[in-house]
C-alpha cells in the first residue's frame, strides 16, 4: 500500500506541475512543450528535488512515446503512404543522410569516436514530431505544401527512429535489460502482425457493440499496454509494435475512434516525457559550460536551419513555404533524449557527453516555439498584417444545423440556409477566416470540428442536420465517422472532394453527397454548348442525361474500385458513355417538331 501511495504522490506533484506551470508557459507565449521543460526543471535535482523514486512515472512517460507512435501508424493507411510516398521516403530519406552526416562530420572533428559521433549526428538529424505536430496545428498548416512536407519527413524519422534505437541495443546491450534474441524478436513482431490483423479488430467490433464509450477506451489502452510489454520482454523497443499495431489498424472502422479516444492520454503521457526531461537537465553543466553550450546550440539549430532551407529548395516546396519547413523541423527530437540514455547505458559515450545532448536537444526545443512565435510577429507585422490568437471558442449558441468549414463551399450553404431563415451553427479551423467574415457580419465559430468536444459543446446532441464543408477529405472523413458513432440521430450532408471522395462517402453511409465543381462544371458546359450553336432545351438536356449516366456509372462500378483492371474498366465506361451519349444527339428531336408545328400554325393564322 506504501508504494502505491508513493506512486500516487508524485504522480500528483508531476500534475500540479503541469497545471501551474504549462498554461503561464503557454499564455506567455513560450509553447506547451516549453512548459512542461520548465516544470520538470522545478521539480528535479536543481529546483525543489521532488523527482526521487519515480520509476513509475517514467514507465508511464514512456507510454507517452509509445501511444504517439501508435497514432502515427494509424495515420499510415496504405492509400495515405502511398499519396505520400515522395514526401515520407525521399524527403525523409533525404533529410535524414544531409543532416546526420553534416552532425556526424562536426562531432568527429570535435573528438569523438566514429561509433559515438555516428549515433550523436543521426540523433541529432532527428525533430520532435510532438513539437513540429503541435504546432502545424496551432496555425492551421498541416494542409499547406510545407505541412505535408514536414509531415513526411517526421513520419520518416520516427520510422527511422525505431530500427536506430534497436541498433543500439545490440551495439551495446544495457546490463540487467532484457537480451535481445532475433527468433524472439521475429515471433513478437508476427504475433503483433497476427492479433492486429485477425484479432484486434473482432474485438474492438464487439466491445463496439456491446460496451460503453469508456470500455472502448480501456480496450485502446490495453492493446497499446498489452504491445508494449510483449515487445519490451523480447528486448525489442515497446514503439516498435505499437507503431506496426497503428498501422495495421489504420485501413480499420475503429481508426479514427481510436486516434480521438488515446489523443488525450498521449498529450498527457507525452507531457509527462518532456517533465522527466526536463528534470533530468544538467543545469550546474549548463551554468559552468554556458558560453560553450549556447555557442554549440546555435551553430546546431543554424546549420541544420540552413540545411532544412536547401533541402527544400531541392524538393522544390514553394519558396514562400521554405522558411516554414525549416523552422518546423529545426529543433532537436524526443527521440534523440531515448538514443542518448540507451548510448550512455551501454557505454558509447560517457555520462558528460549524454548530459551535453541532451542540453543541446533540450534547449533547441525550448528555443523552437520562441523562434516560431517571432516569426508569426515578424510575418504578421510585415506581411500578412494580422497575428493568428485565436483560440477554441466554448460559449457557442446551439441551433438545428451545424456547418463545419465556412470556405467557398460552406459560405454558399450557409448563406443559403440564412435566406431560408435557418441560421447555422458555423465552425472552422482558420482565424483569418473568421475575422474576415465576422467583418461582414457572419458569426463564425473558432475550433476543430473533427475534436468530439467540439461536436458537443456545438449543440450535435440536439441538432438535425450537420453539414461537412471542410476542404481536407481526412477531417472529413473523420467528423463524420465521430458524428456516426456520436449522434447517430444526426442526418449528415456532406462535400466530396473528388470520385474517389465520393465513393468513401458512401461507404460510411452518407447519402447527401455533393460533388465541388462538379455541378458549376456542368452548368458552365451546358452553356459552352449553346455558345457553340446547340439549342438551349437540346443542350439541358444533353447536361442532364450525362449528369444522370455519369451518377448511374459510378454506383455501379463502386464496387469494383479495387479490381486491378479498374482504369482500363473506367475507360471502356466512359467510352460507353459517349457513344450513348452521341446516339441520343441523332434521336429525333420530337419537342422541336412539336414546337415548329406551333409556330407554322401561328404563321398560317396572320
């Protein structure tokens, strides 16, 4: 009972921490990964010393890392990896081989052995996705070219991340860890392979059906638990299947429950992470050594800047979207602190130098919110002429219809509905957005629509009708999937970004599907049509033959979507298509002849 009370203490020291702490941090300005390093700095050795025994908190700060990589394999659904197969394998690759040689070449001249300053450059070529993630979101550029990017190449180095540390493990096995045996490893690995593909998802199916919300989330919870201790007993690191158990499941119904499900426990884990490193700060180093280690900091986070900044120029992102890609990924990563301890503990290099990576790599992520902050001043001040503060409105007015995504395509519904006398609740994610509609007298609220607490705090529990406008096809296909499984009264009318959006629609059941552009298209031909000489009723016509042939050929191939002759299937459609669209242009048009027919007889009468 003693210990469990110990553990419950300093869990609830680690908390107040984190609740006194990371919001000053935050409305300061300073970031949240920031504050959770400066909370861990009041609790550790050098501040209040309240960090003793806390082994348990360290184990549950692991699963900190271990449930961010099993939310980025389910973020790798095979279609998703493919679409960005460029930005994962060759700017990730690409990013990874400049960078850990130029670190590697800097620390070998500095004095190092090959083996050390080879583990050092390839921990130091690594980025915090925790951070890079954070804050793509606080600003609304995960879509953007620069987003993408970014995201590639850190779901390359958290994939990279993992065969790196257990490298290590073999290079120099921990003393009192668990050996690793490759037959034991390659049997974990295909046990994880197994139960993810044939088992985990039977289960969730039926606690789904059988369960409440709150048994979903511990069925989650255990199967990230369950994985990391199978991997953890085989000597393999925990991430390892976590990150394959993420994506087996990510082509699965349950994907985008889990991701809102596990989303709170990683932040607060993940949080836990950065206190313990924080605590663990050699801060007597730091006040010896400073001139040294602020120099080394600087040359770290400038060279890599401006190889970040050259890489893009290679890749060929936008120019105006290359200082972005380079501060997103100019800090140091979480994952660089686990190759340090693991390299200290099996004596690639001493304790001094593990002290000094980790300075270095804390301090860039305490660095990398301040240096992204002066940015948003400097390009709000010279450039876009506004700063994004928005933040997650909770006071919004409930009503029947809830649009979320006020873009072109919102606008239009929205504006629709209000001629109608239906006034929506509107949401969406980009402030400037907002403000420049709340100028025309449209109140927009601020938030995510695809976060739960979001759908309810907007009324989803009583309202009729949502209607999804958002432009990225992800975050649609994930409101709509949390409004199902949420509020299975609500009918949902919803935008589809191309066919294939379409087709994903439906499969979830959505019905009230509208095609973008596909309705001004035809409307535009039809009247090329008539410019061109075609009578104005044989050319409505005409559009609307080819809207109902193209709707009717599109249910009847859904099916068969995934067939290997699909295109060469598609092609023959569409020739099908234009020929009996040809042939009813030959047919005889008996409305014209019943309309000249009028016209004789109204001649013949003067």
């Amino acid at each position: 009972m003693h210990g469990e009370i110990n553990i419950l203490f300093y869990l609830m020291i680690y908390l107040t921490a984190m609740v006194l702490v990371v919001p000053i941090a935050k409305r300061l300005g300073l970031g949240v990964v920031l504050g959770y390093l400066l909370a861990g700095l009041a609790l550790g050795p050098n501040g209040f010393r309240l960090t003793e025994n806390t082994e348990s908190i360290n184990t549950l700060a692991e699963l900190g890392v271990v449930l961010m990589l099993f939310t980025i394999g389910l973020e790798l659904d095979g279609q998703k990896l493919w679409d960005m197969r460029h930005r994962v394998f060759i700017f990730g690759a690409l990013q990874m081989v400049v960078c850990a040689m130029a670190f590697f070449g800097a620390t070998y001249l500095l004095g190092m052995n090959p083996t050390a300053a080879l583990i050092i450059g390839l921990a130091l070529a690594l980025s915090s996705t925790a951070v890079a993630v954070q804050m793509m979101n606080d600003r609304n550029l995960m879509n953007t070219d620069a987003g993408k990017s970014v995201f590639g190449v850190l779901l390359f180095q958290d994939m990279a991340a993992i065969p790196l540390i257990i490298a290590i493990g073999l290079l120099a096995p921990v003393a009192g860890a668990t050996q690793f045996n490759a037959l034991n490893a390659i049997g974990a690995v295909l046990a994880v392979i197994f139960i993810g593909r044939y088992l985990i998802r039977y289960m969730l199916r039926w606690v789904a059906q059988n369960g409440s919300r709150e048994l979903f989330v511990g069925t989650a919870l255990l199967l990230v638990i369950a994985v990391m201790e199978l991997m953890t007993s085989v000597g393999v690191s925990a991430g390892l299947g976590a990150f394959l158990a993420g994506i087996l499941l990510a082509s699965s119904e349950y994907r985008h429950e889990l991701e809102a499900d596990l989303n709170p426990f990683r932040g607060l884990f993940l949080g836990l992470f950065f206190i313990t490193i924080g605590s663990s700060m050699d801060i007597p180093l730091l006040l010896s050594a400073w001139p040294r280690i602020l120099g080394l900091l600087l040359a770290y986070m400038t060279v890599k800047f401006i190889l970040l900044y050259l890489i893009a120029g290679i890749v060929r992102i936008q120019a105006r979207e290359r200082l972005t890609f380079a501060l997103m990924l100019g800090q140091g990563g979480e994952f660089a602190f686990v190759v340090g301890a693991l390299a200290v503990q099996g004596k690639l290099f001493n304790v001094q130098q593990g002290a000094w990576l980790n300075l270095i790599v804390a301090l860039s992520l305490a660095a990398s919110p301040l240096l992204i902050k002066l940015f948003d001043i400097i390009n709000a001040r010279y450039f876009t002429g506004k700063e994004d503060n928005a933040t997650m409105d909770t006071d919004i007015k409930q009503r029947e219809v809830i649009v979320a995504g006020f873009g072109r395509f919102g606008q239009i519904i929205s504006r629709l509905l209000f001629s109608a006398g239906i006034r929506p609740t509107v949401l969406d994610h980009d402030s400037s957005t907002i403000e420049t509609m709340r100028k025309f007298g449209y109140k927009v609220y601020f938030g995510d629509a695809a976060r739960l607490d979001l759908l309810e705090v907007a009324g989803a529990a009583t309202a009729k009708l949502l209607v999804v406008a958002v432009e990225d096809r992800e975050v649609c296909l994930k409101i709509i999937h949390l409004a199902q499984r949420h509020f299975p009264h609500l009918e949902i009318a919803a935008r589809a970004y191309d066919v294939s959006h379409y087709y994903d629609l439906r499969k979830l059941g959505v019905t009230v599907i509208e095609r973008e552009l596909f309705e001004g298209s035809l409307r535009l031909g039809r009247e090329c049509l008539r410019i061109m000489g075609m009578d104005a009723y044989e050319a409505r016509e005409l559009t609307n033959s080819f809207r109902d042939k193209n709707y009717e050929f599109m249910h009847k191939n859904e099916s068969i979507r995934e067939d290997k002759n699909f295109a060469s299937i598609i092609r023959q459609g569409r020739e099908e298509l234009e020929r009996q669209l040809q042939e009813e242009l030959n047919l005889p048009k008996v409305g014209f002849e019943w309309q000249e027919k009028l016209k004789r007889a109204a001649d013949e009468k003067l």
